[in-house]
C-alpha cells in the first residue's frame, strides 16, 4: 500500500514519450513523427532497448571498428540525434568522442552534472539535479526584491552546497554576508542549541536583517523555532527565508513563525519528465531546421564517418545550431541550452509566506511565482509591507486632514461664531478669503494651540447636509479635520493655465478633500477623483407650442418643390405622346381616323393628364389608340403612387404642426436667453 513506486527504466520512458510527443499537434512539420530506432548498449549508457549488433567489436577492444558499424547503424538510418543515459565520467568522454567522431547531436541524461573543460557544441548534458542553482536564484531574488543586503546563512547540513547562492551574492556590493551558523553539531542537544543559537542570534541582531536556512528539513525547521521562540531567543525584526525548495503538500504551520518564506513546486519533476523534455528539445530542433533547410535537416550527409572533410557541414552540426537556441516550457520546467552544451530546466516555483487568515489562524499565503528567472507578483504582500502594515496597525494614528468647503444652500450654511469664537451648533471652519497654504497652516496651527490669536472675524459655524455628512465620515473612517471656505469662492475651472477654486486648491495640496455640493464634469473628474454622488438633481423646461396658423402655401409642404416640378413636367410630356400617338395611329380620334367625328387635340390630352392626376371625374375625350390608352394607364399609376405619398406626409406635417419646439440640450440657444 504505501510503498514507492520503482524508478522506470529508461527503454519505458522513452517509448512512453515517443507516444506522448507524437499526439501534440503541430510539434513536427510534414507530417512527420519521433521514432526510436536504437539504443547504445550498457557500456555506453544502459539502455538495451534495440541491441546493438553482436558482431561488432566492443569499444574497450577496438573502437575505430566500434564507430564504424555504429555510424552506418546510426546515420544510414536518418537518427537527428542520439538520447543516452551515461553513468560515469568515463562514459561522458566516450560519448563526447562518439557525438565529435559522428558528427550527430548527442544529450545525455545524467543524475548530476559532469564538469568538463571542453565544451563540445554537439553533446548536450541535462541534469536530473539541477534545482541547487535554481533554489539559489529564486532566494537571492527574494532578498533582492525586498532590499534584504544584509543576511547570515544557517546551515542544519555539514557539507550542503550553497556555492551557487554565495557566488550570486558576492556578484552585487549591496549584499553583505553575516555569519555562518552551523548547527549540525548542535542539533542532537536541546542545551546545545540553545546556547549556540542564543549566542549567534545575539551577536548578529544589530548587523543582520535576514536569516537564510539551508539543508533543514521541516523538522530541523520547527525544532529550531520552537526553541528559540520559548526561551526568547529569536530577535522580533528579523526575516527568515527557507532556502531550499519544500513540497508544498507538506507544508505545516505549527511551531513556525509569521512572515517565514518558502518556495517550491505543487509537482515535482519525475524522470519520465526530463526523458520527454529532451526528446522534445530534439524535435524542436528539427522542425525549426526543417521549415529553412529541410534536405540538409532531414537527409543524412554523411556516408562515411571516417572521412574528415571539413568543408561541408554536416545534418548534425547543422542540427546542433537549433539545439542551442531552442527554449520551451517542458514538464519538468522552462528548457533552454546554458553555454552551448548544458540543458537547463529552470523549475516554476511558487512563493509562500506565512500569515494570518481573516480570522487569525496562521496559514501559508502565494505571494507569486518564479518564471523563466524573475519573480511575477501575486495580489499578496510582501513581507516587508506586511511588517509595516501590522505596526501601523499596533500603534494607530489618528488621521489629521484639511478639508475645504464653498457655501452652498441648502448643502452648507454659515453664520457667525458666539461672543469667545466657538460654535454652539454645527462645526467651527474658517474664511481666510485666500488660497495660500502658507497663510492657513499658520492659521490652523494658531487656533489649535493655547493662545488663540485668529480674528473672530474668520470664525464661521459651518453648518448643512454636507458638514452632518463628514462629521458622519470622520467618525467611521476614524480621522480629524480642520474646515475651512474656499478663498475665490469658485468650484473650480481652468483659467490662465491653472485651477482655480475647490479643484485649484485640491491640486495644490491645500487641502486634503472637498466637501460641498460640487458638480461632476470631464474637465474635473481627468484631475481629481469623485466619489458616488450623494445628491442627483434634474432640470425641466416648459415650453410653448408653434403656432398653428399655416401660409397660405401649406399644401404644397408635403413635397419638396423639385417634385412639384417634376410631376408637372412629366404631365405635360405625357400629354404631348399621347396627342403623338393618337394622330400617328390610323385608329386615333383625327380626321384621317375610321369614322371618327370627334377629334383629341394637345388640350384634349391635358385635359386627361389633369383630371387623373388629381382624382377628379371630367368630361374627357379618352384617346382610341391602343398605345395612348397604355400610356394614359402608365400615368394614372404614377398618379398613384404620389396622391399616396402626398397624403401620408400632409398627414404628418398637419401633426407636426402640435408638437412642442425642439431643444437640443441645456446649452441650446432658445435657453440661453
């Protein structure tokens, strides 16, 4: 039930990748996809996955026959890169060799980092414990964030490796380095630690803002506060930082002090996560290779490994140049290639400090997240501010404000101070008739101090709405205030380049806040802030109605004057096309027509056009010819359509005329005047 789960071997994380990588959409272009198409075998690195040929020579025995079947295996077979897992130095050199001989990108999954002097371009090492460095940025950044330079390291550890973290602090003159208290050998007496930490802890309270905890577990961790916190050992200002990654799931908060920071992962990185990382990494590579030159990225150049012509390059040195400037955020953190030949994989950690909950409770609180090497804010606070916050909070401290006023009814009314210059009702505020702040602080200092010397003319009882509503504010929001009228006696408009009234003396610093009935508009809100409004009023305008006396004109209102002429014109062409046509016909009503006794004339034709037009029965001659009658058809349907219109809008001009005159806004001429 509770036991762990064995590490997988390396033939099951790569197949579990190569399955992974290959459902990502997008990953590799053309329709391509990773396949494993051998393993090295244990003497280079312990990965019996496709067995290299028995046939060939081992590399102790005889390594050029070794690299010769192993380039024909590899590069015939189009391999962009090959994954190993070496265990030794000495395996680190022979796949060194073998990545320069071949020619091909090499990276190398090892448990820790291999130091080597020469940085060969085409093998890559990625370590599974790389966290020290990135445990050591993420706490010098937190010092740094915080301007913590001065700090002492404890160490629960003999021999734990804070190189990285001492190297970056000795990069910048603002840190310095306290003390180094070891209490490795401390920690098995209870009287031990005691005096030890009690003399340290003295010895450095005056020089040392902050306490940085390396190698100790969250036991080692409690026991020392529990300790130092019984026996009033711990200075009360000082800051502690845990400086090695915690598991968040084990976080705790009995025994620890408020404000400890701590960072870590929610997960953390197993070694299926490096595996895919790097065969990620590689597939990065080649599609990046692929979109610029894909003959050169995805067909092998190299036919003979043995050859060492130098003038062309090769698919795996042309690989390798991508290898170095791919990044990605992978899963066991954000991936990018350090110096060419080292795979870093910076780990996303999150930041936490010990706090209160809203009831009192201590619990660890996110202040933000390290990613891709800085710290991004949460909506939290930091310690230092937390600190200023709870004493401020320990000693409170009354506000004191100035508050500026303009009489206004019935918001502010003022009348004058009693016979020794208070105010029976209402709150005692000042008319200087002046702006100047020079001349109200001596003002105000003067009437709060024992001797009294302001002129009982400036004295005024302010009373109103507006003052019940600030005294109603000064007590909830727990401040003072000193009142007084504003100078000018203006609200506040830009003049001569400046503000003048409220706003002017607002922006000057005059005065803290503004209490009047004061009217919000975009020019003032761009300067100042309001709050809600607490008063609305509304403005009505009565008006009288046109008069409903018409011109004698009236009836042609309805259409536009154009329209007037273009009907009548169209009238009087019709007209002359149907006298055309009816003496053009051999059926008209002419003297040349059949038995015709009646003959239609251009008035004939006029007559006809009038009497369809407006609707009215007339002793007509209608024409006989069957292209006239279509044409007089044609004209009663234009007829139509315009009585139509011109009824519907005599309709609406004759119900325009009751409507009342139209006001475009409070600034429309017909108010101002």
């Amino acid at each position: 039930g509770g036991q762990r789960r064995p590490p997988p071997s390396p033939r099951d994380a790569l197949l579990l990748a190569v399955a992974n990588l290959n459902g990502v959409p997008g990953l590799l272009p053309y329709n391509l996809s990773l396949e494993v198409v051998m393993a090295i075998e244990a003497g280079l690195g312990d990965l019996p996955l496709f067995p290299f040929s028995s046939a060939s020579a081992s590399w102790s025995n005889d390594p050029v026959s070794f690299l010769q079947s192993l380039c024909h295996t590899v590069v015939v077979q189009g391999v962009s890169a090959i994954l190993a897992f070496p265990q030794s130095r000495g395996e680190m050199l022979e796949l060194d060799f073998i990545s320069a001989a071949l020619r091909i990108p090499v990276v190398s999954i090892v448990l820790g980092e291999f130091p080597r002097r020469s940085l060969n371009p085409l093998h890559l090492q990625m370590s599974l414990e790389n966290s020290l460095s990135s445990d050591a940025d993420v706490t010098f950044s937190i010092l740094a964030m915080n301007n913590w330079y001065n700090f002492s390291l404890m160490l629960c550890q003999e021999e734990w490796n804070i190189t990285d973290f001492l190297f970056l602090t000795q990069q910048s003159s603002k840190f310095h380095l306290g003390s180094i208290i070891n209490i490795t050998a401390n920690l098995t007496s209870t009287s031990d630690l005691l005096n030890y930490l009690q003399f340290y802890l003295e010895s450095i309270k005056e020089t040392t803002s902050t306490m940085v905890m390396f190698g100790c577990d969250m036991e080692k961790t409690r026991r020392i506060f529990e300790i130092t916190t019984q026996f009033g050992v711990m200075p009360p200002e000082l800051h502690w930082i845990i400086g090695d990654s915690q598991n968040v799931e084990e976080l705790r908060t009995e025994g620890l002090p408020l404000g400890l920071i701590a960072h870590g992962k929610t997960t953390q990185s197993v070694f299926e996560h490096y595996v895919q990382d790097a065969m990620e990494l590689v597939a990065r590579a080649v599609a990046a290779a692929t979109m610029i030159q894909p003959e050169l990225a995805l067909i092998p150049s190299t036919m003979n490994c043995m050859d060492t012509d130098e003038r062309n390059i090769t698919s795996g040195q042309y690989l390798s140049k991508f290898l170095a400037n791919t990044t990605f955020d992978g899963l066991s953190g954000h991936i990018k290639v350090k110096g060419s030949s080292i795979v870093s994989s910076e780990n996303n950690f999150f930041i936490w400090n010990l706090q209160h909950d809203p009831v009192g409770n201590p619990m660890w609180t996110r202040l933000g997240s390290w990613q891709e090497g800085k710290i991004i804010m949460d909506y939290g606070i930091w310690p230092e501010q937390a600190q200023r916050h709870k004493s401020h909070t320990q000693h409170p401290t009354r506000l004191h404000l100035r508050v500026v006023t303009l009489i206004e009814h019935p918001f502010v009314f003022t009348r004058d101070v009693d016979d020794e210059g208070l105010c029976p009702a209402g709150q005692l505020c000042l008319d200087p008739l002046t702006n100047d702040s020079g001349v109200l602080d001596n003002l105000f200092e003067t009437l709060q101090g024992d001797n009294d010397t302001v002129p009982i003319e400036l004295k005024k009882c302010c009373y109103g709405y507006c003052i019940d509503l600030l005294e109603k504010l000064a007590e909830d929001m727990n401040f003072d205030f000193d009142l007084y009228i504003v100078g000018d006696g203006k609200y506040g408009a830009w003049k001569n380049g400046h503000w003048t009234g409220l706003v002017g003396d607002l922006l000057a610093g005059t005065a803290h806040m503004a209490v009047t009935s004061f009217s919000i508009n975009t020019a003032r809100s761009q300067v100042i802030d309001f709050t809600s409004p607490f008063f609305s009023t509304s403005l009505g305008i009565l008006v009288r109605t046109k008069d409903t006396a018409a011109p004698i004109g009236a009836f042609m209102w309805p259409l536009h004057w154009t329209m007037w002429l273009g009907i009548f014109v169209a009238l009087h062409i019709t007209a002359i096309f149907l006298t055309l046509y009816e003496w053009k016909s051999p059926f008209g009503m002419t003297p040349k027509g059949r038995n015709r006794n009646k003959v239609f004339s251009f008035s004939s034709a006029l007559n006809v056009c009038y009497a369809i037009l407006f609707g009215r029965t007339a002793a007509i001659k209608p024409p006989k010819c069957w292209t006239g009658r279509f044409l007089m058809n044609l004209w009663a349907i234009f007829c139509l359509f315009c009585l139509s219109t011109y009824t519907a809008n005599l309709a609406a001009v004759m119900v325009g005329e009751k409507i009342y005159e139209e006001l475009s806004g409070i600034h429309d001429p017909k108010v101002k005047h």
